[in-house]
C-alpha cells in the first residue's frame, strides 16, 4: 500500500523511492549493492527505520563497449539485457551510455478456466545516461529512466477452509501443501495491469578542495498504474477490484563531504515531496457496489550530519544525527465510477480528511476527520571501533523512526487514521576479520531492538468495501539476533561460505477491542492480547552454504562451478497467526532452497545452465486471511477466531532452469 512508509528503503543511484513498484533493480548494470540492517538517518538523504538497499550503476566509461545477456527458461521466459558505452566526446568531456531490459514469458501458473497460462512478465527498462565534465573539478551526471511494464497481477488460488464464509462457494480451496493444485488456478478474469514510469534524476559533484565535496542530488519521478485483481482465488467472480493509482515524488539533497585528516564529515540537507492517488473500484457478484477514493500529499525536511573521528591509533568514534519534520495531508471517501467520473452522491457514501475545496463542494463529499499531521524527531545514533590488525571491532547505537500516517484504503473515518509513528532503539556490537593472508573472512554480529508503537496494517471485513486495511500500532516489540559469516578458500579457485541468522522476535504488548463471547457481559467489548502473535517474515533462524570453483582452461578460458543453499525456519507471512484456518496457510513451514550453475567463461563470451529452486521446495510467497475478526471469552484476553470470509494466496515458482549467454564487446 502506498499510503504507507515503507520500514527497509531502497535507494537507486542515491535516490530514494517512496515506490519499488516496476523499479527492477538488476544488478546486470550495478557498480554496487550495499544492504544495511537496522535505522539509517545520517549518511543518507530519506531516513528509514529497518534498513536500506542502496543500489548504484556503473558510470559511462567513455570508451566503446558494452554487454548483451540472453536467458532463456522454463515457462518460456526470454529475458534481454544489455549495456552500451559511446565513445567520449568534446575533448572527454561528455561520455554516454544506454542500458536496456526486457523481460518476458516464466508464467508457471496455467489457469484451468480460461485455458491459459498466467504469471508471465511483460516489462521493458530503458536507461540512459551521460555525464558532462563541466571543469576539471566539476562534473554532472544525468539520468533519464524509462519504465513500461504490462506484466498481468500475479494470479491467487484458494486457500479457503470449511469453517470460513465462502468455505462452500465456487468450491472449496486446498491446503496449502497441495502445490499442484496452487500452480493450476481457476480465477475467471483478465488481470490486466500496466504500469509506466519516467524518472530523471541530477547528479552535481563539485571538488572544491582536496578531500572536499559539496553534492546536489536531485530527482523526479512520476508513475501511473492499474491493475485488475481477483482475490478469491476460484472460477465464481466473488470479489474483485479495478486499482488505478497514481505517484509523483521530488526530492532534493544537498550534502558536504569533508576529509579534515583524523575527522571525516558528511553532512546535508533535504527535502521530499510526495502526492499519491488511489481511485479503486471494488466489485460483489459481477456488480460495482463501491470503492475508495483517496489523495495524501507528504512531504519531509530533513538536516543530517555524521563525524568519523580517528581518536588514536585503530581506536575511531562515530557521532551522527538526523532532525526531520514529516507533514502528511490526506482525503478519501467511498465512490463508484471511472478515475475521471467519480460519483460521491451514493446514500452509503462517506468522506473523510483534509478535502480540496474541489472535493468539499462535490455532492455527498464533506470532510471529517482532520487529514493533516505534521511530526518532528531527532535521531541519534553512536559507534565506536577498533582495527588490530585484521581484526576490526566495533558497536554502535542508533535511533529510527517512521512517520504516522492514513489509511489508503480505509472506507470510513474510523479505519482512515491517523496512526501514530513507529520508534525503534537498536544496539549492535561485532567484529569483522581476515586470517590466514585473507584466505579466512569471519564476520559476527549481535543486535538488540525495541520498537514502539510498531505498525501493524490488518484485514478486517467491511459492509461497502467488503475489506478494509487498517494500520494498528501495536504497543512494543523486541527484536534480538546474531549473524556470523564465514568465507574460505582453502585452495586456490575454490571460495566456501557459510552464514547463519538467528531472530528471537516478538510482541511485549499489542491490545485491541472485540466481543466477550461468553458470561454476563457477553455481547459488550473487551481487552483482547494479541501479543502472543507472531511477527511477520521473521524466522527464528535462516543459513546459508554456498561454493563456487574456478577451473583454469588456459587461453583466457575458465569453467566455474557454483552452487548455494538457503535455509528459512517456519515463520509467518500474515498478520493473523491466529486464524480460523488449520492449518493456517500462512505459516511457511521450514524451506531449503538450491541453486547452482556451471559458466564457461572467455575473454569476450559466457555461456551458462543454471537451475533454481533444483529440489522443488512449495512455499507461499504471499497469503491474504481476509476477514478475520476476533473475540475474547470472559476468563481470558487471549484472542478467539469468531468470522472469516476467505483465504487466498501465490505460491512460489517450481523447479526452474535455463541457459544464458552474454557476449562482452
């Protein structure tokens, strides 16, 4: 949902995107691929409170060349990409390059009612890129994306258990173990969809010293999507919703880097602004019976600085922080019609939020609630490390936070917000080594996190919308963990790895209102403890061992072997982990996962055979309980499932394997 903020941010080139909607960041074309666990605020422009991907592409060379890639694979997928340098010109001063992608075919899905084959990609990315040499110590780089992607929704299957609403319409679903039946959907519409994004983005570097930068970073980017989705997952047409949205956003940076010697600064300003539109049309039956209508504009200012201090010897201090004000206005109301006719006069018609004057005057359109919020946090963070050595220690502290919001989906005051913001404290001690003249990385960290009012968005049904969204904040959670990581190359071609994760995840409180279902009071409200929920994506461990061998042929010629196995424990992929299903659907039980290739290389040709997911493992990458409402009985607060309407979800590919060739130019 886009109304919301997103807890991990990604970033591309610098440039944060409030949606990763159609933004495929391959790293066909990437210089660099940074992943960084927990609060961020103080090297980076927009703050995020679990983490970022910070994803850049390499620069024009100014030389001729370039690569082309060529994968073919189960399902008929063909995917091309490919990257060209241009020869610089203007003395050197001007180098380009274009990089392009298009994705086709791989739909593993074959939909048993309209007797064809669903899941397939249809995308085309086009990015160019040039950098002018303005001065000898100034430099701008622009870049233009081009975005066009048609690739339908992914289809859902039904999951739906006998005790649920719809447990006896348009048949019954299958637990989630029978992948045959969950890779063969019936669902009766064309989810078509589109989407198309253009994003130019501005890159100013100027040197004005030695160890001395000031950076103008500046970015627009706009995008427009629709997307058909039948979400109960059999041939009867129960419930289904036409989605069109829209999101613009700008953002600006200004940032000083400085090297003084012992002390090492950065430092910025910036600025975010935001404006998105949802119109979705929601269906019963075949019939429109309504939607919501909503516009949210946010903006942010932010100040940030860090210092790294070389006190003495290996022993260095780290002192950052981040001001920011996040200000959020927002409308919405229930309304039928196409994006361009709406109609708010409906009897069942509410409105909610900060409405335009436009809206206000509309017939059955008034404001209600207050649609603007401003917040104002200052977050810290702390670290110290010492390098002995090839031995590297370190710990730090930090702050993070994530702004309240509106519900984009809400369907009545009530269910519309605000919400309140997301606080998060976070410790992290380590070391990081090499051994044995680097032919032995270990890596160890432990982390201890403590959010406040953590959200939470849950399904709950609803008589227009026939489900609604709403954002809880539930009051605290813990979060403590370990990861080590092991890397070896015992002989010379062959590299070994091991990592391994451990989560100790849970809710120290988390109430909500709902019926007691026996005893005197029975019928009136009461505490329920959902605190005993599981939280979602967090399984208690996950591993990783991989290999890769290096053949040396001779004559610029190689032949590499590599293969990895990932490992996940049970965890949750719903936010109800109580649930009138059993078993419940949304509990992915232990996976493993293996991929492997072999590559023979040359100086300017590449050709490998891959295989992913070679075991065949069937796990659900998405589920949906909709409906799920709960109860308490008298002598207790623990949460009893009372109504359900359906379950559906998406299970993930088979067994897949392919050929790939790239020619290096």
């Amino acid at each position: 949902e886009k109304s919301f903020d997103p807890a991990v941010g990604v970033f591309l080139d610098g440039v944060y995107l409030a949606s990763t909607t159609g933004a495929l960041l391959t790293v066909f074309d990437a210089a660099s691929i940074e992943v960084l666990r927990g609060p961020q605020g103080t090297l980076f422009g927009r703050n995020t409170i679990g983490g970022l991907i910070n994803v850049r592409r390499n620069t024009p060379t100014g030389e001729l060349g370039g690569r082309v890639s060529l994968t073919y694979g189960s399902f008929d997928q063909f995917d091309v990409k490919g990257v060209l340098d241009l020869p610089a010109i203007a003395d050197g001063a001007i180098k380009a390059k274009v990089a392009a992608i298009n994705l086709s075919g791989g739909g593993y899905f074959w939909n048993t009612t309209r007797n064809t084959r669903e899941g397939w990609n249809d995308l085309l990315m086009i990015s160019p890129m040039v950098e002018f040499g303005i001065s000898d110590s100034m430099k701008l780089l622009v870049t233009y994306d081009y975005i066009r992607d048609r690739t339908p929704t992914r289809p859902v299957t039904s999951l739906t258990d006998t005790n649920q609403l719809f447990g006896g319409l348009g048949g019954l679903g299958r637990p989630a173990s029978d992948a045959d039946f969950h890779r063969r959907p019936t669902t009766s519409l064309d989810q078509e969809a589109f989407l198309t994004t253009h994003s130019i983005t501005g890159d100013f570097t100027w040197n004005v010293g030695d160890g001395h930068d000031i950076v103008a970073l500046v970015n627009y980017r706009d995008t427009d999507e629709s997307a058909i989705q039948e979400f109960d997952g059999v041939a009867a047409t129960l419930f289904n919703t036409l989605r069109p949205q829209q999101i613009d956003q700008f953002s600006a940076e200004l940032r000083y880097q400085g090297d003084f010697g012992a002390v090492k600064l950065v430092s910025g300003l910036y600025y975010f602004d935001s404006s998105y539109n949802n119109n979705q049309r929601t269906y019963f039956f075949g019939g429109e019976v309504g939607g919501t209508d909503y516009q949210q504009s946010a903006k942010s200012y932010a100040v940030f600085a860090q210092a790294d201090w070389n006190i003495v010897g290996g022993l260095s201090l780290s002192l950052g922080g981040r001001y920011l004000r996040d200000e959020k206005t927002a409308c919405g109301g229930t309304a039928t019609g196409p994006r361009d006719a709406r109609n708010f006069d409906s009897p069942l018609s509410v409105s909610y939020g900060d409405c335009s004057e436009e809206r206000q005057n509309s017939a059955g359109f008034i404001p209600g609630v207050d649609g603007s919020q401003s917040w104002n946090k200052f977050t810290p963070r702390i670290g110290l490390s010492y390098q002995m050595d090839d031995v590297l220690l370190f710990a730090s502290y930090s702050e993070g936070f994530r702004s309240g919001g509106f519900n984009g989906r809400g369907a009545s005051p009530s269910s519309f917000g605000p919400y309140d913001p997301e606080t998060v404290t976070n410790w992290e001690f380590g070391l990081k080594s090499d051994w044995l003249d680097n032919r032995l990385q270990v890596n160890l960290s432990a982390f201890f996190m403590k959010y406040r009012d953590k959200q939470e968005d849950v399904v709950f049904p609803d008589p227009i919308a026939g489900t609604v969204t709403v954002v809880q904040n539930a009051a605290n959670a813990t979060i403590n963990g370990f990861e080590a990581e092991v890397r070896a190359m015992p002989v010379d071609g062959l590299t070994v790895g091991f990592n391994l994760g451990y989560l100790d995840a849970s809710y120290d409180a988390w109430t909500d209102l709902g019926p007691i279902l026996d005893g005197p009071n029975a019928g009136s409200l009461g505490t329920i403890d959902k605190s005993g929920f599981d939280l979602r994506r967090a399984p208690q461990f996950t591993g990783e061992v991989n290999f890769a061998y290096e053949h040396d042929l001779g004559k610029d010629r190689s032949i590499r072997f590599n293969a990895d196995y990932n490992f996940k424990s049970s965890y949750s992929i719903v936010a109800n982990t109580v649930t009138i299903n059993n078993p419940n659907p949304g509990i992915v039980p232990d996976i493993g996962l293996l991929n492997g290739a072999i590559t023979f290389n040359t100086e300017r040709f590449q050709i490998s055979a891959f295989g992913r997911n070679i075991l065949n493992e069937n796990y659900f990458m998405h589920v949906l309980d909709v409906g799920t409402t709960f109860g308490r009985t008298a002598a207790s607060p623990a949460p009893v499932p009372t109504f359900g309407l359906w379950t559906f979800g998406t299970i993930n590919p088979p067994a897949t394997y392919g050929v790939e060739v790239q020619v290096r130019f």
